[in-house]
C-alpha cells in the first residue's frame, strides 16, 4: 500500500514502511514502528512507559484519540525515595529524578493492543515478529543514538539490572550492538499471549515484585479514549491531544498566538512565551514520535515515552520501566490512581477534512514549542515537511532564548531577549517526525537529525 512513515530511528521508519508495503494500513504500520522502537530507541521508549495514538479514519472523517499514559499507583512510594540525577546536553543541565520510586503504571502495550483490535488488519503476532528478531539480534549504533546513551547513562545504569541492560560497565559506543534477548523472549510472549500479560499473572507478579506498583494497580489499568482538541489555523483545523495532557493545549496556546502573523522569529518567542505562561506545571522526559499515512487517507500519530528512564528494569524480562513520577512530583501532580500529566501532542493538520499534516515530537518540556515551530513553518511558511523540520529552532523559556541559529540569535538579541547560542543542532530543540501529503496526493516525511530520526515514502 502506498503511504509513508516518519520516525525516530531508520529501523523504526522502515519497519512500518514494509508494513505498508505488503498492505496493512496506516495503524498496522505505526504498531510494528512502535514495537521496533522499544529495541531500537530503548532508552526513550518500551513497553514499561505511556503514550497517546491519535487516528484519523478516512471512511468516517472521524478523529480518534487512545490516551495509555502512565497512571499513579493508588500508594506511590514517598518521593524522599526518588533519586536526584542530571543529564548534561552540553550547553544546559537538566536534573531527572528516578528509581523505582518514579515508577508509574505502564500503559503502552495494552494501548497499542487496543488500537489493533479497534482498526488493525495485519495479524498481531506478525507485526510484533521483527521488534523480537531486533532485540535478539542487536542493534548496532549510530552517532545520535549513541549519543542518547551517553547523556542518559546516569539514568540508564543506576540500578544493576540497568547495568546489566545497557552498558558493559560503561555507555554503548558508535558501532556497538545493544541486544536484549529476555526483552524478545518479552515479546514473543506478547505476541503470543497479548498485551494483556503484562497487567496479568506471570509478568504482572515480576512487575510488582520488583517496582512500588501492585498486581492491582495493573489490573484496573485502562485505555481511555478522548475526543480530540481541536484548533482553527490559517483556514486548517488541528486536532490534538486534549486534557488531561497538556501538550495538546499548549500547541493551541502557541499557535493561536500566532494568528494569522507571519511566523517570523520574533513572533514565535512572543508564542512560545504564551506557551510558557499557560503552563502551570511541568512534565519532562525523553518521548519518541512516529507518524504514519496509508493510500486510503488514514493517519496514525503515536508519542509514547519511558520519561527520562528510571534505570529499573524487570529482573528476566528486559523490560525497562518510566520514570513518570519522577518528572511530576514537584509540581503536585500526584494523584493516585488518576493519570500523570503529559506534554506529548500526536496531531493532525486537516485541510477540508483531508490530513495535511501528521506531526510529533520528543523533547520534554520544549516538545510544544518544536511542534509549534513545524506547523508554523508548513502552514505559514509554507516550507515543505522536510525542509520545516530541518529548519534552525529556538526555544524560549523564562526570557532566555536558545538558538541554534545565529542570525535569529542576533534579531531575538535585538529584540530584548537573552540568548543562548547553540553551535549545532541538538535534540535538546526536540524530536518531530512529520508526514506531509500536497494537495495532489503526494507524499513526504521527515525524521528529526537531531535524534537520528528518518523517514520512507512508500510509493506503490
């Protein structure tokens, strides 16, 4: 079938491309990119985190919404457990704090389970079959994927099973092959049994054994589906992630902001600082995106998300579990039982009812306003998908601009900002992919260079 598919990583991207190719859909696709992302992109994404996958179905002209974020234990540990440590971008610091005290409910195989049942048409055993072969084979890694190693070790390897997981003592290196074979014996066993082994029996014990979540608390957990925010831009209509997660809002917040202007730097700091003061709290972590069209016009746009890592990982079963908790305790965002709190925004761009544009991002708190740049940038710009994502980024936060271009430095310089020059591209300005389809039906996709995204247009 013909489509295209932007992602995280080139194995992620070509997984749902052959998806496409022998002709599953847009949903088929975007499930086996997601599973090949959990070996891939291990450290920002698996089975232990959450996530969003929003769906755009041709033949109803509908838009769907499955929230499977993360949920708080109904007794989180005290957050006196939590661990304090810091990831070094190079020019900004961020503190994470992690451990099992940060561990949330996981929630992404039962939502990717739930969108297979709902629209799925490949066999699900067939689309988790390459993610198995990958985490049992290994992956060898490349420059940006090494680098997410490096700057995420104090994470990763805290604990001994971390240790054990992602590193010989020391980070994964360019050319290094990260395998994980109890984590495909982990998915055969999904395969075989469904995403509903990990909330039950077996698995569910080893879980709550090991991390402050009860048997319990995986029982209770749910899929919910939420009706789409939606958003007037430029005579297209976004639809986005609602509440409870803020990134979707956030989004509006920007480019309503944005109005009809001309997106020229100066305005966008204007939007992003809109962005900032809507956001009354924070929510962090390392997220992965992907964005999937099909030939029939269906859209899939998933972001899901470890957090930042909490370097626990599930004795004999290679699953690596969020740091959620960890990211939200400062802000009074505990409540047991109910959802954690999101910045993550899966989007569609409509034109007439049509998808224009498929859009996520990673990047923590700054996920918003990267999003918020491409929309701008193919909407009002009126740059093509792949040059939009390459296009220089600032983001702008408590007056301080970071640029990674040093014209825009100097006008937002000029302007009365304070500027923070970057000296290359950096995934600190976060992770988009994007899928672009023109108004004669063609087709093209980006992954973000700054976290050695790809993506693969499937023409027939």
């Amino acid at each position: 079938m013909r489509g295209a598919v932007a992602a995280g990583h080139l194995l992620t991207a070509e997984a749902g491309a052959e998806v496409l190719r022998a002709g599953g859909n847009a949903v088929d696709a975007c499930i086996a990119a997601a599973a090949v992302s959990w070996v891939c992109e291990s450290p920002l994404t698996g089975p232990g985190g959450g996530g969003f996958l929003l769906v755009h179905r041709s033949d109803e002209g509908r838009t769907h919404l499955l929230d499977f974020f993360v949920a708080v234990p109904l007794r989180p540990a005290p957050t006196t457990e939590l661990l304090e440590l810091v990831v070094d971008f190079g020019d900004y610091q961020q503190v994470f704090y992690s451990g099992a005290a940060s561990v949330a409910v996981p929630g992404v195989a039962l939502g990717v389970g739930e969108a297979h049942a709902r629209w799925g048409s490949v066999p699900w055993a067939e689309l988790l079959a390459p993610a198995a072969r990958l985490a049992r084979e290994g992956v060898v890694l490349d420059e940006p994927h090494a680098y997410l190693h490096r700057i995420l070790d104090p994470l990763l390897r805290h604990s001994p099973e971390g240790d054990a997981l992602y590193g010989p003592g020391r980070p994964l290196e360019v050319g290094e092959r990260f395998a994980a074979p109890e984590l495909a014996a982990t998915l055969d066993r999904i395969a075989a049994e469904g995403a509903g082994c990990l909330y039950r029996g077996e698995l569910a014990e080893r879980i709550a054994a090991h991390v402050p979540i009860t048997v319990d608390d995986l029982a209770r957990y749910r899929v919910i589906e939420r009706e789409p925010l939606e958003v007037r831009y430029r005579g297209d209509e976004l639809r986005t992630n609602p509440p409870p997660s803020r990134g979707g809002s956030l989004l509006a917040v920007g480019l309503e902001s944005l109005g009809d202007a001309e997106a020229t730097p100066l305005a966008m700091a204007r939007a992003m600082e809109a962005q900032e003061a809507a956001r009354n709290a924070e929510a962090a972590g390392g997220t992965t995106h992907i964005s999937v069209v099909d030939g029939h016009g269906n859209a899939a746009s998933l972001s899901c998300s470890l957090g930042s890592a909490s370097g626990v990982v599930v004795p004999g079963t290679g699953l690596a579990l969020n740091n959620m908790l960890g990211e939200t305790h400062l802000a009074g965002e505990e409540r047991p039982g109910e959802r954690v709190i999101s910045l993550m925004a899966p989007s569609v761009l409509l034109r007439d009812g049509r998808p224009r544009l498929v859009v996520g991002s990673a990047g923590s708190r700054r996920l918003h306003g990267a999003m918020l740049q491409i929309v701008a940038n193919v909407a009002a710009r009126g740059l093509g998908v792949v040059q939009a994502v390459d296009a220089p980024r600032i983001h702008v936060e408590a007056g301080i601009a970071h640029c990674e271009d040093p014209a825009v430095a100097d006008e937002l310089e000029a302007g009365g900002y304070t500027v923070v020059r970057w000296q290359e591209q950096n995934l600190f300005f976060g992770g988009v992919s994007a899928v672009e389809i023109g108004d004669d039906g063609s087709l093209a996709a980006a992954g973000d260079p700054r976290r050695g995204g790809a993506a693969v247009v499937v023409d027939a």
